[in-house]
C-alpha cells in the first residue's frame, strides 16, 4: 500500500470507530429511562351518548376494552355496558358504561415490593391508528376524555374532538401523547 492509501485506510477506521461511539450515545440518549411505578386501581363510570355511531353493549364493552389496554392498563380489565334497550348485542345511541381496571402511577418508592419498572411511551389515537379505531369513534374519544385523562399517567398531552353529528371525518379526533407503560409493554 502506498502512503497515501495508508492514511485513507487509517482515517477510514477512525471515522467508522469514532462514528460507532457517536451511534452508541445517541442510541444511549434516545433510550427512555425507566421510572418506578405502581399498579393503581381505577374504577369509572361513564355515559356514552353518539348520535353519529351506534354501538350495541358488547361491542361498547370490546371498544372501550381495546382501548384501556392500548394506553396501558394491566391485562384483565373489566368493562360492563348497560342501558341498550334491546339487548346487548341491539345498537344504541346510549349506553351506560362502568369500567374496572388497573394503571400505572408513578412512585418515589423504588425500593418497595410493588414497584413495576415502566417508560414514558408515545402514543396516538386517531381514526386510523390503532387498527381498532375508525371514523365513528369520535363521540366515545368525547365520553372517555376523563376517563383517560383522570386515570392514566400522562405528559404531553392533545385531547382535540371535533365531533359533527351525523358526520363522519377521518380528522374529527386525535388524542396523542406520552404514558407510563410496563417496560414489557412498551418494547412489545
């Protein structure tokens, strides 16, 4: 090798160290840093009333389900939807609808027996993310504004609903975000 192609091979290998360190911290940076929480019981009530989208109690129950688990409830969340004057499985523009579940809350106990390592995850609810949501969720994202809002641990932020009755928009909601969620929920 000449003297020339030495220097290029050398300066070649420094770069590719060096940018390897500068990779590794930013990835080091980016990484969320855990925080010590605690499972805390929550239990709402709440009425859904849409003149737009019509939902019969089991489906409610499911919607409103999908929903908990995606912010981060703990697995087992129980939802009962009452009131659809037809039956359960009959559509309703009202419905009542109580919820049992569990969430995460931050804790300055780290050394306790329940504490359950989580991160700060970003999250977005829109009319096409997630998969379960769509169009005619705009007046549940309306009832469930406190719920989500009273029982998550949450930062950052934006509850818009815009709801048309009898409409149906793509840009009617969008509720985004950051919330506390296991360290196995968030890397799944």
């Amino acid at each position: 090798m000449t003297h020339t192609q030495l220097l290029i091979t050398a300066a070649t290998a420094a770069f590719s160290v060096g940018g390897g360190a500068v990779l590794a911290a930013t990835t080091a940076e980016s990484a969320p840093a855990a925080q010590a929480t605690t499972w805390q019981h929550q239990h709402v009530n709440f009425e859904y009333h849409g003149f737009t989208t019509l939902y019969s109690c089991d489906g409610l129950e499911d919607k409103v389900r999908s929903i908990l688990l995606f912010m981060g409830a703990r697995p087992g969340v129980r939802v009962r939807a009452d009131g659809c004057p037809r039956g359960p499985q009959s559509p309703s523009h009202m419905a009542n609808v109580t919820a049992d579940f569990d969430t995460l809350a931050a804790t300055s106990d780290a050394a306790a027996g329940s504490a359950v390592e989580a991160q700060w995850t970003a999250f977005k609810l829109d009319a096409q993310r997630p998969f379960f949501m769509g169009a005619g969720d705009c007046e549940l994202m309306e009832s469930m504004r406190s719920v989500l809002t009273k029982s998550f641990t949450l930062r950052n932020l934006a509850y818009e609903t815009h709801c048309t009755p009898h409409e149906l928009s793509f840009a009617d909601y969008s509720v985004t975000g950051q919330v506390l969620k296991t360290a196995a929920a968030h890397s799944g």
